[in-house]
C-alpha cells in the first residue's frame, strides 16, 4: 500500500511540482504500440491475457515485490547448520511470489499450451510485460519455456519433466520430480577457458553402464543461470565428443545430486536473479539427443532463450519510457510542464520511436518461432539474432535517456531507472554477445539461404511505402545476394538487417508520422549520434499523442 496521507506542509517549505505515483495502471492496455503489435503478430484472443497481466504487473503491490527482490538479493547456502552439504540458493520472499505469480500467468508454458497460432507472440508479450515490473524473474521463466524443444528430442526419457513444466506451477522445494507440483529448468554450458567457445569445454561425461542414456559427469561450469532450478542442460564430453546431457537436482534413486555451488555471480545487475559457478563431481546426468551433437541440441534451447531476451529488452525500454513520460507530464520548468518544452518533446518523440520499432520487431520475430516449416525456422533464426543482436544494444543508452528526463530523480534508488539502466546491458551479453551473435547471422546466411528469400519477401511488402527505406533495402539484398561478405562486415550486416525489417514494419502498421521519421532518422542523414535530434518535418505532436496519458493529453489540447 502507498503511505497514508503524506504531508506536504514541511516545516521549511510547501512539497509541489512532483509527479503522483506511477503505479496503479494496466501496463498492456496503456501501451498502445505494444498492444497493436501484440494483437497484429499473435490474435486478438492475448486481449485477455494481457490485460490481466497488464493490471498486475503495474499495481502497486508487484511493482513493490520487483524492489524488494533486488533490494535483498539470493544467498548461497553451502551447508546447513548441522554440516551437512545442501547447495541450495536462498531468496527473500518476493522472489517466490514473482515466480508464483508469473508461472500463474503461463508465461513459461503458454507457447506450447495454445492450441493455434500465437503461443510464441503470448510467450514473449507476457515476457516483456512482467520484465516492467521485475526481469530477473524472467531469466528462469524464460529458460524453462525455451528448454522444452531439446527436450523434445527424447520424448521417452523426458516425458516426466515435460509433463511437470507444461501445465506446472511454481515449486521452489528441492524434492523427486514425481513429488512436484512444477518444474524450472535451467542452463549450464560455459566454463573458464572458453566462454563462448563451448568446443573448448573440459568437463568429461562416462557412461554408468546401466543404461545407454545415464552418464556421470565431472567437471565445472563458469556461469550456471538459475542454479535453483530442478535439472540443468548441460553440455560435456563423452567418448563420441561434446553431447548435451539433463542433470537433475535430484538423482532417480532420491539423492541430491553431487551438483556443487562453489560461489554466486556478484552482477552488475539481474540481482534479484542467481548466477553460480558450479562443480560436477560424478553428478548424475542423462543424455539428451544424440552422442557427439550436443551443440546441435541444446542449440534448440539457445534459440528459443533469444526470443525471451529481445522481450524482456522490450520491456526494460517500455518501463525507462514510461517512467519519463510520466515524469514529464507532471513536472514544470521554466513555466511549462515538460512535455511542452521543445527540447524534451524532441527527445522522447525520438524514445519513443526506437520503442515503436522495437515492439513492432519483437512481436513479428515472435510470429516467426510458430514456423512448422524449414523455410520459416530459418527466418526465425536469423530474425531473432539481428533483433538481439540491435535492440540490446541500443538498450543502454535508451534507458539512460530516459533516465535523464527526470534528472535527479532519476538518478537515486528510489526510482527503478537505476535498477533499469543495471539491468539494461545484460540481454546483449546472455546467450551470445554481440560478436557472437553477428557470426550467427553470417552462417543462417551462408547455410540457410531461405532465410534471405524470407526476409525479402518480409521487406517487400512494404516497397513504395518509403523512399529512404526501398534504398536501404535494394542495396543491403544486392550486397547480401553477391556475396561479397567479409566477417569484419558481420556487424554492419546485423544492424541493417534489423533496422529495414523495423523500418518495413513501421512502413506497413504505423502511423505515417512515425514511419517517415523513424526512415529519415535510422535510413537517412536526419538523426543524430544521440536522442532528441529529429527533422524539422518531424510531427512530434503526432508521434507523442501515443504515449502521453489520454485525460492530461485532452486537457493541454
């Protein structure tokens, strides 16, 4: 609950000219860009489900629960008092009831719930609408969602954590899986001399010799996301090379499993969320695909956590956004509120239209993932890592401009931009950084050409539409298609790719004011090397009436 009755009469001055408090609205039905995208990309049935989200996520309580859970981070417990060796993550009791909350709200599970056409758009709009709120919370949920292609791949021996993660509900105790009421999954796949290479991995798997499929693993791993999960994938070396195996926390004969917790991850951000450093030693695993192509299976669930990254992003951009706007609207300087000054209509006309783009990409490459056929999964896989690979790193600096429309306010704890901009860098790093990712997109190329076709036809339908934009386009493809491609160019290649897909986008939904300035600014020479450069021809009334609160807007018109 808000304080009761504060007093603004202080004994030296009068408290005025601050904004009420942000919370107490619908997330999902305030955003109208979101909601056309979402609604566009996924159906009109995510009406109902966003909106129920929407109204939680932006009340007070929850908005208070995301505080709280970064406030008091997680702790390591090694050992209980008696000595005994437990390895278990401790979190204050925020966290437990987000991830209640957000398992209630199907985010994990939706996709492969839905019946039809829009279970990855749900997925993800959901994603990106509790990431307002709390996104720590999200990097579990949505790890636990992305884990169920791979272990799709061994229906048989994964039948029994499937059947607990879709339909499941939050079950943070440390127990049998039959004992369960839900699961989480996490991942566990980098280790210290090599990162990103995973080839250069040094933890060992060998068979037990009761069975084909169980393997004991020794070894470690650098970063193990969401050490409180119920089983990790993994990846590790067996005879036949590196293989994908699921360690569960819980061995088949009822013993916690010999997975050690050796430290948590002091972050930048993400803090209310655990990161470990783990040891194998003899952990029990079962194999999961094939022997020797481990990378190819748990590449699945690679795939599908870049989905949940570009979301959440979106929602650390949509709540930066609104949180200036809002602050904007309320507080006057210079005799004007500062959404009727010049220089602060240009700047968030100019947020707001990196936002446009982003909700617009987001929801479509979401679209994508309900591909069934190759042609479109390999659309998906290049238009997710251009996505990724753009939006998070454009992220940084979006949140810290919004973070400076409201000054110092902005700048203390009190208001979550801190937290926003901490929490900002890290979808750029998780599940492949942005090198990584521009090598990525340079192989779906050289590999999948079908991807290219995809994206040509995507782009196409908005030819005409804009001049700057049909420009771009023509000679990125002509570029791509003589392929005359170096890897130095890798970067080059990602950011234009995302850029024309927004700009196409934006050219084929938005309004004209939008999508001409977001071309004469991202295509052309309009825009500058900071927010809050437009062109004089720039309709910013038009562009701000879709963010600024509907009874204040009324009233200054």
């Amino acid at each position: 609950m808000p304080p009761f009755a504060p007093t603004n009469h202080l004994g030296t001055h009068e408290v005025a000219n601050q904004p009420p408090p942000f919370a107490g609205r619908n997330l999902y039905a305030s955003d109208v860009a979101f909601k056309e995208a979402a609604r566009r990309e996924g159906g009109e049935w995510l009406d109902e489900p966003l909106a129920s989200l929407g109204a939680l996520a932006g009340s007070e309580h929850v908005l208070r629960l995301g505080l709280q859970a970064n406030r008091y981070p997680p702790e390591l417990a090694i050992f209980d008092p008696q000595g005994h060796r437990i390895d278990e993550v401790r979190f204050h009791p925020a966290w437990h009831e987000l991830m209640g909350l957000a398992m209630q709200h199907r985010i994990h599970d939706i996709a492969w719930m839905h019946k039809g056409p829009g279970g990855h758009v749900a997925h993800a709009a959901l994603l990106a609408l509790f990431s307002q709120a709390e996104a720590g919370v999200m990097c579990p949920i949505n790890m636990t969602y992305a884990s169920a292609p791979a272990l799709r791949k061994e229906p048989d021996l994964a039948g029994p954590w499937l059947k607990r993660l879709i339909g499941g509900q939050y079950d943070p105790d440390i127990k049998p899986i039959a004992d369960k009421s839900g699961i989480s999954i996490g991942m566990a796949m980098t280790e210290k001399q090599g990162g990103s290479d995973v080839r250069a991995n040094t933890t060992r798997a060998f068979p037990l010799g009761d069975s084909e499929r169980a393997f004991r693993l020794i070894g470690h791993k650098w970063f193990c996301s969401a050490p409180m999960s119920d089983a990790f994938l993994t990846l590790a070396h067996s005879d036949a090379g590196l293989s994908c195996f699921l360690v569960p926390r819980v061995t088949p004969d009822g013993k916690r499993n010999a997975i050690h917790l050796m430290r948590l991850k002091d972050k930048l951000g993400n803090r209310s969320n655990a990161s470990a450093e783990i040891e194998y030693q003899d952990a029990f695993a079962l194999l999961i695909g094939e022997e020797g192509r481990g990378i190819n299976v748990i590449i699945e669930m690679v795939h599908h956590t870049r989905l949940g990254t570009i979301a959440s992003t979106l929602g650390i951009m949509r709540m930066a956004l609104a949180q200036a706007v809002h602050h904007a609207q309320h507080r006057a300087a210079f005799g004007k509120l500062l959404i009727d000054q010049p220089l602060m209509r240009a700047v968030i006309a100019d947020l707001a239209l990196e936002y446009e783009a982003a909700a617009a990409l987001v929801m479509r490459v979401a679209r994508a993932f309900d591909a069934e056929d190759d042609q479109g999964r390999s659309f998906a896989r290049l238009a997710v890592a251009a996505a990724k690979y753009w939006l998070t790193k454009r992220c940084p600096n979006f949140v810290y401009e919004c973070m400076e429309c409201l000054g110092g306010n902005g700048y203390v704890e009190e208001s979550p931009l801190p937290r926003l901009f901490r929490e900002a860098p890290v979808n750029a790093i998780w599940e492949g950084s942005g090198n990584v990712i521009a090598l990525d997109i340079l192989r779906t190329l050289a590999r999948e050409p079908d991807a290219l076709d995809i994206y040509a036809d995507e782009i196409a339908a908005a030819k005409g539409a804009n001049v700057l934009l049909d420009k771009a386009a023509t000679s990125l493809l002509a570029s791509l298609r003589a392929g005359k491609v170096e890897e130095q160019d890798a970067r080059f290649i990602a950011e234009r790719l995302a850029l024309i897909l927004q700009a196409s986008l934006l050219a084929r939904y938005a309004p004209t004011e939008i999508a001409d300035t977001f071309c004469a600014t991202r295509l052309g020479d309009k825009g500058g090397r900071s927010f809050g450069v437009l062109p004089a021809s720039a309709d910013v009334e038009g562009i701000l009436a879709r963010q600024v609160d509907e009874e204040i807007g009324q009233a200054r018109r």
